[in-house]
C-alpha cells in the first residue's frame, strides 16, 4: 500500500497519474453510463469521466493530496476516499435520495445541476417509465414551477414556465430546435406529438436564456435528450393498452462496440375520440393515431474525432367533429415532421474541444373539413416549415476558465394555403448570432459565470443581451446560486403575416407586420440543502416581458368598408385580405407583463423502500400595464408523490398528487375557473428474464370540471376522467 501511495504521489507531481475506476451494482454487475466525479478536497477543482459498457473510466490526477470521489448513476450512487491504488471499484448502492444528475448546458457542455447558475430539473428514465406515460406533456406535468395541461385531453400539449406561455419557451431535442408550427398555433410546439419512450431524460432551464440558447428562449428551455446505448447489444419492447381505446407499442434496439454505437427506436399510439356532453354530436377530445422513429448513430474515425448522425420523424392523424357556420362538420389533421443532424466533436488538445452541426427539419400539417348530413365541397387548408440551421462552439480550458464561444446561423420558411400571406410562396428569415461564456473558478467553491449573445435578424437588425451567474458551494450540504439574464424575441412569421378564417368556430386571425421584438429580463436566487435523507430546494424568481406580443379582438366587421377601417387603424395592409361578418384577431404589442414568485421542493427518505416528495409554487402574474392579472395561470400549484418498492419482489409502488388552485380566464371579466386536484397511481412487477408488468390509474379521483354538472352544462379544462392501463415491458442486453 505504501509503494503504491508513492508511486501514486510521485507521478501525480509530474501530472501524470491515472486512476481506473469500476463501477458495479449491489449485484457485483458493472454499470455503464455512471458519472464518477474526483473532487481535490483543497481546491475543489474536479475531474470528470463516464463508465463505459464495462462500467469502466479513467482519469488522470493533475494534483497532489487527498480527493474524494463521487459517482451517480441513476438511482445508484457511493461517497468515498480515493485510495492509493491505480485501480479503484466503486460499489453502487440505492440512493436514498434522487441525486443530481448530468445536464447538458446550452453551451453543450455537461455539468451537474448544482453546478448550473439558473434553476434546471431534470427527469431521468427511471422517472419517466416509473409514471408510465408515453408522451412528454404527461411527464412534465409533476415538475414545480411548470405547467402543463393534461394530455388525455382535446388541448396541445403546450407548457408554461414560471407563468411565461409556450411561445416564450425554446423546445429543443439533443439540444436542436423542435419544428412544429412554431409562431403559428399561439408559439405551440405540442407536446402530445412527443413520445417519452425514446428519450433518456428531459432537462428544464427555467428563466431567460436567450444569451446561451437564442431567441424563442426568454422564458426557458425544454430539452429532450434521446437514450443512448451503453452495451456492446441492447434492446427490448412496450406493448399497453386501456381506456379510451389507449394502445401504444415501441421497439428499442441499440448497439456500442469499439468505436461505433447506433439506437433505434420506433413506436405507434393511439386514442380514440370522446365527449364530455351526454349523446353529444360534437367530440371534445380527437381520434388520434400517431407514429414515430428516431435512428442515431456515432463513429469514432479518429482518435480526437467522431461524427454522429440523427434522423428523426412522426405522423399524427387526428380526426373529430364539430360545428362549422353551415353545419356539423367532420375535421380531419395530418401533421408530420422529418429532421437531420450531422454532429462532428474535434478534440483539439487535452483542454480545446471544437463541436460543428448542421441541421434540417421539416413540418408539414395538412387539413380537411367536410359537412356531414348535407352537401357541400370540402375545406382544406396546409402548412409547411422548414427550418435549416449551422452552428460550430469551441470550447478551452484555461486554468480555473472554461471559455467557450460560438457561432450560429438559422433560416425559418413558412408557407401554406389559407394560413400565411403568400401562401405557398410563403415568408422567409435569417438570422445569425455569435455568443461567448466564461465559467471561471474564482475559489474552491465559488463558480462565477459570464457570457451574452449578439444577434442579427434579417428583419429586425441587432441585439445584444448578457448573461451572469454565480454558484457557491457553502459545504457539502448547502449550496447557494444566483443569476440574471437578459433575452430578445423577434416576432415570428405567424405573428408577422398570418392569415387564417376558422370554418368551425367563427373567427379569423390576421398577422401584423408592424410588430416590434420582445425583451425580457430574469432574475433567480436560491438555495439548497441536502442530507442524508432529506433535501430541500427554494428558488426565488423575476420575469419581465417588455413589448409582449398577443392576440386582441379588434372586432367583428359587418362590411368591407369597417373591414377597410381596421386594417387601416392598425396598419394592416390590404392584401392580407380577412373576410367579413368574423371575430377578427390580431396580434399586437400590447402590454408589459411580469411573473414573480418562489418554488419549494423536497424530498425525504423514511427507509430505502420508502419515500416522500414534493412542490409547491406560487405564482404572480400581472399586465404591468393595466394592472390586470394574467388569464391562464392558477396563484398555487403543488405536486406531492410517494414511492414504495419491494426490491426482493421487485415491486415497484406510486402515488401521486397534482393541485391547482383558481385561475383566472378572462381578465376584464375577471372570470374564473374552478381549483381541482387531479391523483394518479402506478405499480409494477419485475420478474425473471427482465420482464416487467405494469399498471396505472390516472385521474384516480375521477376529476371532471364541475361547470359539466350545471343546467347547461359547459367546460374551462376538457379532463376526461379516470382511465386504466396496463402494459408490459421486455429488456435485453449484453455486456461483453
């Protein structure tokens, strides 16, 4: 032993002692994908690896003295000294308590959650499949500070983030901006249209973060990053069904060996089409059949390059029935969308990494209205974007500084009959940015973070906003951050030339070319304490919006000369040609607003087998303008759940709890909906052969918004009711 610790001392003087770590299992089994962090107890300065399939990595000691390790993966994770050895295996146990897992920042570099400035949670596959949903708009819907409407329901799946609306919120997948109609449906990307099944975890960045992610970002991030394979042969399958005609399958199949990995994963889901009214002709919630495939792969050509490859498509049918100015009509959407991403890393030297892709995705929905019980010719309509994207980041390690930096240029082309002025000759825009970020160790535990974005919109010009953060480890237990942002939105094109006539529901929406940009502003502090069996988070958080664009009804014009008038008074050029005798919407800059308020989560472990979690936010949302309050968000979430597993039975329990308070949805009437609290329940079996069986109730409590019991029945939230499924679950895989 003391030979050994010599030889490691000696070595480490001249920096170049390496240490080979083994990760395993309870079991002995190795674990691949664990993160193993060596800590430098004087300096706080920490290396980083991750196990490969062998649950392997190695690391190369830059300094003399004693370290300690830390190493996580997924529900497993080990505390202890470095020993004087040149080969250390680290024992996984069952972590009391959920540990902070490895996000990737926007700068795509990988940090722990703690170590990020701004607020970011994260949700693992192990959460994902312990809920049983198989779409992301169901998962996110537990997170504090979030809020997203059920996804057994007619609405889209969009989100909310610290009470800024979905337009707001950047939605990425392994970091690359999701098409969808984005800026043409309210900013929507749905998530309904989004399968869980593929993804390995999903991150949220709360706050303004246009300076490292760009616009559409100013009110936070959702990135869905895609599973990726640890073994040298590894798959399995899905298969569930329950209410509602609910069916859903997914095959997985995914390979790493020597310097060449692949994943593929396809799957298909449905649900059948509902109403809330008694022999109601009209459906609430569609008919819905979707399906989607992702493949990815990476070769390591050289030693210090690799490039990877990611194609990713879906196709959602929905098809319900409505009422229409002449009738009952029957609507049928096709939407679907075709990605590609070529992604190349070039490790320069130990401390320069160059990462450069290139990016192309599709969106195509397509939609018909035909009368039902009479004659009359069909109505169509579509729309298509494409978005085209290059980018290239560096990043350096100089000293306590990892500067980074980057470059970015984006083309967004919209077009489609009946939905954007032009139609199929369609509108275009560039834009191109250039950002840079220093993350400086200042002291052992203190991380200060600066860095800004420039960009330029071929419509709009320039605009520059800043970033800053700070994060201060107190001890061990309790760790302090704070931050500031800064963001810019330049409108979008739905918002700069729309022009959709509605045949159902009687309206029209106009686009507004004289729009000006959004700006906005974030503040967040908060603290964390974690022990043994408890850990408790507070996080204290500012938004202001400036120059916020949303629609407003400017009127409902019987002839063409009101029409005429309108569009003159809000500088509407003709040629946008609305209709008359519709509700007209525009959109408009038209107010200031802020969203203020504090999240609380925690978490507390009884025994291994038994634990308790929860959240609570509260929210203030105003239009600093007028004074009202922000329609859509309820003052009072929380979410609380329990765990319970059996391991020996390998019995896996849940439940859990969503509460809502009043939520305001209109603010010059100051109408409101109703407060609800909606429970779901989950339970699985793991036997032999990694075969697992599971079952969930969700809307356990069977809540239904109560205006459906009035004399005229009517609805604010379309929740179905309780529903049952069940489902199994097949793995397989091969280590060596």
């Amino acid at each position: 032993m003391r030979l050994a610790a010599l030889a490691l001392l000696t070595t480490a003087l001249w920096g170049q002692a390496s240490v080979e770590f083994h990760a395993v299992d309870p079991t002995g089994l190795p674990v691949a994908g664990a993160t193993v962090r060596l800590r430098h107890a004087a300096t706080g300065q920490e290396l980083r690896c991750n196990t490969n399939a062998t649950g392997s990595c190695s690391l190369t000691l830059t300094q003399t003295g004693e370290h300690r390790i830390f190493a996580t993966a997924a529900d497993l994770s080990a505390t202890l000294p470095l020993p004087a050895a040149a080969v250390v295996t680290i024992p996984l146990e069952p972590a009391l308590l959920r540990t902070a897992v490895t996000v990737v920042s926007g700068s795509r570099i990988e940090e722990l959650q703690d170590e990020s400035p701004t607020k970011v949670d994260a949700i693992t596959r192990a959460q994902i499949e312990s809920t049983g949903y198989e779409r992301v708009s169901d998962v996110l819907q537990e997170l504090p500070g979030v809020l997203v409407r059920r996804g057994n329901t007619a609405t889209v799946g969009g989100e909310q983030i610290q009470g800024i609306d979905s337009r707001q919120v950047l939605v990425l997948q392994d970091g690359l901006p999701v098409p969808g109609a984005r800026g043409i449906k309210s900013g929507v990307v749905n998530l309904n249209r989004q399968s869980s099944g593929r993804l390995g975890r999903i991150e949220v960045a709360k706050g303004t973060a246009s300076s490292i992610y760009g616009s559409d970002a100013i009110g936070g991030v959702i990135n869905m990053i895609t599973q990726e394979p640890q073994t040298p042969w590894e798959g399995g399958f899905l298969l569930s069904g329950g209410s509602l005609g609910m069916l859903d399958s997914r095959v997985d199949l995914g390979a790493r060996r020597d310097r060449f990995s692949f994943y593929l994963n396809g799957g298909t889901n449905r649900m059948d089409s509902y109403t809330l009214f008694p022999n109601a002709a009209t459906t609430v919630g569609p008919d819905t059949r979707r399906h989607d495939i992702l493949f990815k792969t990476r070769a390591q050509l050289l030693s210090n390059f690799s490039l990877g490859f990611t194609a990713n498509a879906y196709r959602n049918r929905d098809e319900g029935r409505n009422v229409s100015e002449t009738g009952l009509v029957s609507g049928v959407g096709i939407d679907s969308t075709q990605s590609y991403a070529l992604v190349a890393d070039w490790t320069l030297n130990p401390s320069t990494v160059l990462q450069a892709r290139a990016y192309s995705a599709r969106y195509d929905e397509n939609s018909i209205s035909t009368p039902i019980g009479r004659p009359g010719p069909p109505a169509p309509a579509n729309l298509n974007e494409q978005l085209n994207r290059l980018d290239a980041t560096i990043s350096r390690q100089v000293g306590g500084h990892l500067l980074q930096g980057g470059a970015e240029w984006a083309q967004t082309l919209y077009r489609g009959a009946n939905r954007l002025v032009g139609d199929n000759v369609g509108q275009q825009v560039t834009a191109r940015d250039f950002w840079i970020q220093d993350k400086w160790q200042i002291r052992p535990r203190l991380t200060l973070t600066i860095g800004g974005r420039v960009t330029n919109h071929s419509l709009f010009g320039g605009a520059a906003v800043p970033r800053a953060g700070i994060v201060y480890r107190l001890n061990d237990s309790i760790l302090l951050r704070a931050s500031f942002g800064m963001g810019f939105r330049a409108p979008d094109l739905g918002q700069l030339y729309f022009r959709f006539a509605n045949p159902a529901t009687f309206y029209q929406v106009i686009g507004n070319p004289n729009l000006n940009p959004e700006h906005s502003q974030s503040w967040q502090t908060g603290v964390t304490f974690r022990r043994a069996r408890y850990r408790l988070g507070v996080t204290l958080f500012r938004n202001n919006v400036r120059d916020l664009i949303d629609t407003l009804l400017i009127g409902t014009p019987r002839t063409r000369d009101e029409l005429n008038g309108l569009l003159v008074n809000f500088g509407i050029p003709p040629f946008f040609d609305p209709l008359v005798n519709r509700q007209t919407f525009t959109y408009l800059n038209q107010s200031r607003i802020f969203t203020q308020g504090a999240e609380i989560d925690g978490e507390y472990a009884f025994t291994r087998s038994f634990r308790v979690s929860g959240a609570y936010t509260f929210l203030h949302a105003k239009d600093a303008v007028n004074n009202r309050g922000l329609p859509q968000r309820h003052r009072h979430t929380g979410v609380v759940r329990a765990d319970y597993t059996i391991p020996k039975l390998g019995l896996q329990t849940n439940v859990r709890g969503a509460f809502y308070s009043h939520w305001l949805l209109n603010a010059i009437t100051g109408t409101r909906g109703l407060p609800f609290q909606i429970w779901d329940a989950y339970v699985s079996r793991t036997w032999p052969r990694r075969v697992e069986t599971f079952f969930t109730v969700d809307n356990l409590n069977n809540s239904r918004d109560a205006k459906l019991q009035l004399p005229v029945p009517s609805f604010d939230r379309p929740d179905y009711g309780r529903t049952y499924r069940a489902g199994l679950r097949y793995r397989f895989g091969k280590t060596e």
